[in-house]
C-alpha cells in the first residue's frame, strides 16, 4: 500500500497514554472573520488566546494528538487545544472512519481501512513536522469550536500546515466558511487530481479473500518450516495457506472451523486504535 509506512511505524511505537476520549471533528460554527489568514502576521503580540482582541500568538506544539488536532503551549504558559481549521483528516480507529466524507472512497471494509492507514499516516507527519516546533497560530471567524478548541491555522517557518495536508493529501476540506475556504478548496482538487495521498485508493491494496491472495504476498517459509499466526499480517494470507497444504500442518486452525488466525485483522493494518502522543 502506498503509505508512508516507514513514519507510521515510527507513531505506532509513541505512547498511547491520553488520547482516549478526542472528540471528533466538529467545525460547525466557524465563520468569516477579520484575521488575515493569507499570511503569518510578522510579529504576533498576543499573549492569551482568550483575549478577543488577540488573533495570533507564538506558540510550542507540546503534543500532537492526531492529524489536524495538537496542544500547544502559549507564552503565558497556558496549553491549548488547537482545532486545525478547514481541513479534516482521517479517524485512527477503523470503527470511526467515514467514508461518506472522503469522495471517491467506498463504504467498504477495503475504504474504511484505507482511510484508518491514512489516518495514522496524516498524525505521523503531523508528529514529524510539529512536535516541538515553535507555530504561529491565527484564528479566523469563531475561534472555538463546540468541543472548545481553538479553531486556527497553523503556520510552520511562515508556510501554511493546513493547506499543506490537502496538497500532500493527508486530508480534506472541510466544507465550511472562512477566509481560506477557496485556496483550500483548490488544493484538495488538485491533490485529487493527481491522485496523492488518500486520494489514491486501489481496492485491490487491501485483499480480504484468498483467491486475492498471490504467492508473493505470503511471507517466507520461517527457517524451522513451520508457520504461525504470527508470522501473517492479515486472516487473508493465513487462509491463502491452510487451504493450499492439506491437512493444516501448520496447525493455523486451531478451532477446526475452517478459518486460519481468527485473531488477525482482515487488512494489514490493525483494527484497535493508535492514537499519538508526543
């Protein structure tokens, strides 16, 4: 599958302590606002995002706790929620992931595991990119969200992070009104036009039968000639060989039902969740 696969490793091993109980996206109320959203102001003076007369502020990306949510730590020590603005990636959790929201992805069992590994692709490079950095957050309209956050974009050494998740792909736009909705709108368009990111679904990168199953898919034979279930990453390759060599010599169905490695997922990538943390 083309994902970065190398990065959602790396995530995958980050705790996991304290991201039970996000919320999900919730950008209703947002609206047009004063702020100029096309640019970082050069010298944002803000100290208290609770200050309606504030609209930007430095601040340090202390955890990332998925895609396009971070905490972030503002010069008068306070930590705040930060709702990224116009965008919306993926959910981390097989069970939350809504294809219906992503155009073009099925409402398949293939769809909702492509968007759960872009999902954990999108708060991978999050981590990467943010965790630690010094951002410049403007909020623009309403600046919370029903849930509280503060509903911003981020900029990154003067870039927009936001739009940069729609340009790689990492995300999509989330259809409401405000300043940037436009160049927003431009860059998901052309990130789907080139077919990038989550955009680039082939159903046949997520095989649930056996006959989907090639020998180049199975992993080798392990040094003793024995497999376990371990040695799979899906219920589907453990099928392709229980019924391929008679007689189940590798004893993968241990309950005699006919299905190898019950306790595998059905796609390579797991079915709990693996929120980030920094």
């Amino acid at each position: 599958m083309r994902v970065r696969w190398a990065a959602i490793v790396v995530v995958a091993l980050v705790a996991l302590a304290g991201c039970a109980g996000v919320p999900t996206t919730d950008l209703s109320d947002t609206a047009p606002g004063d702020a100029d959203l096309d640019s970082p102001p050069p010298d944002p003076t803000g100290a208290d995002p609770n200050d309606p007369d504030d609209t930007a502020w430095i601040g340090t990306v202390v955890r990332v706790v998925d895609g396009d949510t971070m905490e972030i730590e503002f010069p008068n020590g306070e930590v705040d929620t930060v709702r990224l603005l116009g965008v919306d990636t993926p959910e981390t959790s097989a069970g939350s992931t809504s294809p219906a929201e992503f155009e073009g992805i099925p409402e398949t069992d293939a769809g909702r595991a492509h968007l759960r590994a872009w999902g954990i692709e999108a708060s991978a490079f999050a981590e990467s990119e943010l965790a630690g950095e010094e951002v410049t957050v403007v909020t623009g309209g309403d600046r919370r969200g029903g849930y509280g956050r503060l509903l911003a974009v981020l900029y990154v050494d003067g870039e927009d992070f936001n739009e940069r998740l729609l340009t790689e792909g990492d995300a999509r736009l989330y259809d409401t009104e405000f300043a940037l909705r436009d160049a927003y709108a431009a860059a998901e368009a052309d990130a789907r036009e080139r077919g990038v990111g989550l955009w680039d679904f082939d159903e046949s990168d997520y095989p649930t039968e056996v006959s989907e199953v090639d020998d180049a898919d199975l992993p080798p034979l392990p040094a003793d000639g024995d497999y376990d279930c371990s040695d799979f990453d899906t219920r589907a390759e453990a099928n392709a060989v229980l019924d391929r060599i008679a007689g189940d010599p590798h004893d993968l169905d241990a309950d005699g039902d006919g299905k190898a490695c019950e306790s595998l997922p059905s796609f390579g990538v797991e079915t709990t969740d693996l929120p980030v943390s920094a």
